[in-house]
C-alpha cells in the first residue's frame, strides 16, 4: 500500500497543508483553507482528486495540538475516515519542533511547520497513534478547564484579599489559616471592618451559618481592641465586593464540579476511588488526563507524561543533579500531588512508604515526589488489569523486588570486559571504580556468610 502523509499547521481561522511521500518529496504544494463550511468543503474534495489520482493510496494526517484550535479540523479529519483510507492522529507539539530543530530547520514559517508535521509522521510512526475513535471525555476536559481557572481565580482573589483585611479587621486572619471559610466571608459582607463589628450586638452575629454566640462574643470583644489601620467605608465597600465575589466563585465551583463528576460516570473511575485518597473528583480529573492505558506503553511511559520521571546529565566524570523533570501539564501533577497528600494521611501503604524514606533522611518534598510515582504506577497496573487496589500485591511485588535484587551486582556495561587497571582514566573514575570493586567484594563475603549458615527448621 502507497502511503502519503498529510501535515496539517494550524492557526486562528485557517490552516496551512502540504502532502508528502514516504520519500519526504512534496506531491501536492502546499494550499492553505480558511476554518469555515467552504474550507472543509474543499478539503474534502481535495482529498476525493487526490485518491482518485493514486488508487489504492492510505492517507496519514497529523495535527499538532494547539489548544483546541485544531479540534474543528481533526474533526472534520476523523469524518474523512468514512469516505477514504485516511488515519488521523494528534501530535505533540514539543516533539514537532524538537524534530525540526534535528533537521536543522532553522526557519519557521506555516508552510515550514506543515512540512515538519508530515516529516514526524515519516521519521517517528513508533511515536504516533492515530484514533480509531474519538475521545469520549473532550468535552469534559474542557469542563475541568473552566474548574480549574475558577480555582485560579479563587486563589487570585484570596491572595489580594488577605492583604486588605489585615489592615481592616486583622483579628478575622486567626480563623483564615486553612483557606477561607464560608461564615468568615459572610460575615465580612455584613460587617467588612472591625469598626463596624465593634458595634453590633452578639445575638445578631450569632444569626449568620455557623457562628455560635460564644464566637460572636469572641468576635466582637476582639474587634473592640483591634489595631485596625483601615476603617473608612471605601475599604468596607471593597472587603463586601471581594467577599461576594469568592463566595460566588466557590458556590460555581462546587456547582461544575458535582455536574462533572456525574456526567463521568464510568468504571475507569469507579476503579480509581477504590485507592484510598482519591475521590470522585480526583478520580475523574485523572481519567481525563489519561484518556485511555491503552497509551501507554509501560508505566514508565505515563510517568513521563506526569512528568514524574528523574531528569540528570552524565558524560564521563560528571553527574548533574537527580531531579523530577516537572515536564508537561502542571495542572495534572498539582491534582495527583494533592491525591497523594490524602494519600499519605489515609493510606496504609502510602503512609509507610512515606514514613520509611523520612526516616531514612529524605527530604519531606522529597518523600511526597516518590509517594507520587509510586501512586501512579499503582494507578497504571489498576487499570491495565481492570483490578481494584490492593496493597498487598504492591507489598509482594516490592519484596520480589528486593529478593531479585541480592548478590552480587554487577556492570551490565562491563560484561564484555572487565576494568583494565593499565586504562588512562581520570581520577574521579578510577576511584569509582574501586569503590565498586570494594562493595562487590563485600557481596561475596556476605554472601559466602549466608551460605554457611545452616537453616534452622
């Protein structure tokens, strides 16, 4: 079968095309389309002369990602599939350009770009996978989205307001050290500045959610001898508008987030809440990301895309620092990040593997970024076998480890040759090398140790 390769740029309104072969030699130049009816109109019938000029012929098409711009053409792409042999696929930006940037393309230009997207599709296809189907959680995605920057936004607020009240009613700050409770922006709406609170009566304090009429006396004896530097009634009108506005924000966010949960109801989800330390929510925001296991290689695969996987340099006598490459979607590694903290206070299994590394004189950030990558891994091995969690399996599985891992170690580098003591090394690599000839000495001493030693029945 002839295939030829379709490279799609997009931008705001229109796209850029080109075709090439398996040879990277263009067979139609490069047209450009506007996003419109026409445009896709005459895409089709592009493709249509195109197929009908080389019979028999596949067409691969590949589209980069550029936040949801492309959605419309991959699309339209995807319908192609039931008039021609036409694969679509969604590709990695950062990949296109670091192939480009190999290629020694040191222009850019929409034509260059479209060119580039086809070579990928030549150079990588072990990197490429073209949807047999659409994703089922797009549209959930984008719902995530807009929780997510509602959250932002949340923050954004609370930051800018902390820094007013404490100029304004500064006692309020001692109720405010885990976030912002719904009572505390109640009240500041009805009494903004602690000039204000001085003067009401407890029993009307009391009638706000959640406020006993011991707080309000609290509350009001505190205002009374505030040090207060703001109390004019500009400040007052602001605290009320900031305040309205978060309790706002949290009731939409509340609202979006019980509709997303039930409008993802399916059993990767279900699967997922079997972990102690993952709710409804996080379960679905996780599934949303990872679409489908079935992208994923091996676990090692999803740790890159989380952007958990270590990241150092080393060429001959230098190591770099060991540390999480942090690559890709932070947003994805902030929801796990706060799973595994859950995770750490509710989980058994997590709690130990923690508590083990702090005691062993890891750091806290440290122990949390491992909890992380051992969290995924658990999450990737429930899906790919369709089992709820266990701990015992990940128990049995660490002591195979450990089993496996006693002996002798040695070099798999080496194996063709042992160190030659007559090599012209550097100093820093021949004392490498007798350190690890001191511990794999000792290896043997112990293990000539254990094989002594009778077993007791």
């Amino acid at each position: 079968m002839n295939n030829f390769y379709l490279g799609i740029d997009v931008s705001k309104g229109y796209a850029d095309f080109v075709i090439i072969n398996h040879s990277k030699k263009p067979v139609m130049k490069r047209f450009q389309l506007d996003d419109s009816f026409d445009g896709h109109s005459q895409l089709y019938q592009i493709i249509k002369s195109f197929c009908n000029q080389n019979p028999g012929c596949r067409i691969m098409a590949g589209v980069e990602s550029s936040g949801g711009y492309e959605n419309n053409w991959y699309q339209t792409l995807f319908n192609f599939q039931n008039f021609f042999d036409l694969r679509v696929a969604h590709l990695n930006p950062l990949a296109v350009c670091h192939s480009r940037s190999a290629d020694l393309k040191r222009t850019i230009t929409d034509a260059v770009s479209a060119i580039s997207i086809a070579e990928y599709l030549i150079s990588h296809p072990e990197k490429v996978t073209y949807q047999k189907q659409l994703n089922p959680l797009q549209s959930h995605s984008k719902q995530l989205g807009f929780i997510i920057m509602l959250e932002k936004q949340y923050t954004l607020f609370r930051n800018q307001f902390e820094s007013i009240i404490y100029g304004a009613n500064p006692t309020i700050m001692a109720y405010c050290k885990d976030g912002m409770p719904e009572w505390v922006l109640k009240l500041l709406i009805k009494f903004p500045t602690a000039k204000q609170l001085s003067r009401v009566k407890p029993h009307t304090v009391a009638k706000i959610p959640y406020i006993t009429k011991e707080r309000a006396l609290e509350l009001i004896s505190d205002a009374k001898k505030s040090i207060a530097s703001s109390t004019d009634d500009m400040t007052g009108d602001l605290i009320k508008a900031y305040a309205q506005q978060m309790l706002n924000l949290k009731s939409t966010i509340k609202i979006q987030k019980k509709a997303l949960e039930k409008s993802c109801d399916i059993p990767e989800v279900k699967l997922l809440q079997t972990v102690n330390g993952i709710g409804a929510f996080s379960a679905v925001a996780l599934m949303i990301y990872i679409q489908n296991i079935e992208r994923f290689q091996s676990a090692k695969k999803i740790s890159a895309f989380f952007g958990l996987h270590p990241v150092f340099k080393q060429s001959g006598d230098g190591t770099s620092r060991i540390q999480m490459s942090k690559q890709g979607q932070k947003n994805v590694r902030r929801i796990l990040f706060m799973v595994t903290l859950n995770a750490i206070q509710s989980n058994p299994l997590i709690r130990e593997i923690y508590e083990s590394k702090v005691s062993q004189g890891m750091e806290k950030m440290a122990a949390i970024g491992l909890c992380m990558h051992k969290l995924l891994r658990i999450i990737y091995g429930m899906l790919k076998t369709n089992k709820p969690f266990d701990p015992e399996i990940d128990r049995c599985n660490r002591q195979k480890s450990i089993v496996a891992d006693k002996g002798i170690k040695k070099d798999k580098n080496r194996r063709l040759q042992d160190y030659d003591p007559k090599a012209p090394i550097s100093r820093r690599q021949h004392s490498k090398r007798v350190e690890r000839k001191k511990s794999q000495s000792d290896n043997i001493t112990k293990c000539r140790i254990i094989a002594s030693v009778p077993e007791t029945t």
